[in-house]
C-alpha cells in the first residue's frame, strides 16, 4: 500500500492542493510509527523543495496526534 501512495503522491504532484488531500489521506492509514518515519523521510526527500508548507504542516499535525 505504501509504494501505491507514492505512485499516486507522485502522480499528483503537480498540483497542491490534490497533492495535499492525498497526502492527508495516505497519512490516515500510517499506523505504524517505522513506516510513518520512513514515509516522512521519503516525503521529505522527494517533494521537499516543491512543497515545503505543506509537508510540514502535514507532519506536524500528525505528529500532534500521536503524542
């Protein structure tokens, strides 16, 4: 499930905002706080310089909850 969520992470990158409701959702089904933090990262890595507002209002949002 985690390589299809970049698929589509990638796919829609092109624009913000359905690159942020599919992040959104993709980070509703991340349970597990190792896939969470690799999924962070590859985020980080891959959309950072594009979406740097996004990516981490997004993660710290969820990191909010986690807590």
């Amino acid at each position: 499930m985690l390589e299809f969520t970049k698929k589509i992470l990638r796919g829609v990158s092109f624009d913000a905002q359905l690159f942020q409701k599919e992040l959104h959702k993709a980070m509703k089904w991340i349970t597990d706080a190792e896939e969470f933090k690799k999924f962070q990262e590859w985020c980080i890595i891959e959309f950072g310089a594009m979406y740097p507002k996004i990516l981490s209002n997004a993660f710290k949002r969820k990191q909010m909850t986690i807590i």
